[in-house]
C-alpha cells in the first residue's frame, strides 16, 4: 500500500469516527436518578410515576433528589403527575434537586391549618423505621408514624394533644 493511500484510509477512518461521535444518542439515566426510582433507562417509565405517587400520599418514602422532579422541596402528587406526563413522552422538564445528606424525605401532607407538628405519613413500628429521616424524627407508638417530639398541644395535628412527658403526640382520655 503506498503512502498516499494509507494516508488516505487514515483520514478516512478519522471522518468516520468523527461523524459517529458527533451522533447524539440519550444519555441513559440509573436507577435513583431524577424522576426514576425504580427503573433505568433514557427517562422514566409509569412504574417510577407510581412509586413517587405513592410517595407523594405517604405509602413509601423517596429521596427529594429523586422523586421531587419539580424542585419545589416537597413531595406532592404534582411530581408524579410531571413524571407520568414524561414518561408517556409529553415535553415536560424535570429538576430535581441535588442529591445530599439532607434531601431523603417523604412527603409532609397536612389538611390541618393549625398543625405545627411535621408529622411524616410513614407507618412505623420502631425508632429504626424513621432512619431515613432527619434524626429528630422518632415512631409515635400513639400514632404509628413517624414525627418529631412535641412540646405543646399546639405541636400535634386535629385531635390530638401532646403528652409533654414523653414528648408524644396522643389522643386526649375521652370523658364519660
């Protein structure tokens, strides 16, 4: 072969590589990336909008830098509606927030007004069910959640008032 073809087939194979690496091809997401939890892939599927539904109404837990693809530093039904409207291939942004020691939460839901008292809808039936919660929060055996200690009556949700001596939230001896 002479000079000027193998110069040739070098420029050649040069032209390829750089036409394939110019080929955009979806980055594929891991399991616990933003909007999936349960699958891998090139984005979510309706099985990952599921989990962070379920989530979102307190049946499981997920990490916010996973399942919190609004970046609104909570978990409602809005992200997995977001999640579902991308994995049935809408144009809809996700942004989680990054991932940290402080972003594994799960949802807060609330119909109280006057309710201080952050109680996680996560059942519990020992201390080491709310490990993946900020520290301050332990299992109610009241309640069966997990939450953080009360200090006053005004701590817990309707219905409830605080037991100071054990920091529980209880429900108050009915009267007869």
């Amino acid at each position: 072969m002479s000079n000027r073809s193998c110069m040739r087939a070098v420029a050649f194979a040069f032209s390829l590589f750089s036409a394939v690496a110019m080929i955009e091809v979806p980055a594929l997401a891991a399991q616990g990336d933003c909007s999936q939890p349960v699958s891998s892939g090139t984005g979510p599927n309706t099985s990952d909008c599921s989990f962070i539904l379920r989530s979102a109404v307190g049946s499981k837990t997920c990490a916010l830098c996973v399942c919190d693809v609004n970046s609104s530093s909570s978990l409602t039904t809005v992200d997995a509606l977001i999640c579902l409207k991308k994995a049935v291939g809408q144009s809809v942004t996700t942004n989680c927030v990054p991932c940290g020691p402080t972003t594994t939460a799960p949802s807060t839901t609330s119909t109280s007004t006057t309710s201080t008292t952050t109680t996680i809808p996560v059942r519990c039936d020992n201390n080491s069910d709310c490990g993946a919660l900020p520290t301050t929060f332990r299992c109610n055996p009241n309640t069966d959640t997990c939450e953080k200690p009360c200090t006053k009556t005004a701590d817990c949700k309707d219905f409830y008032e605080c037991n100071t001596t054990t920091g529980y939230c209880q429900q108050p001896a009915l009267l007869y």
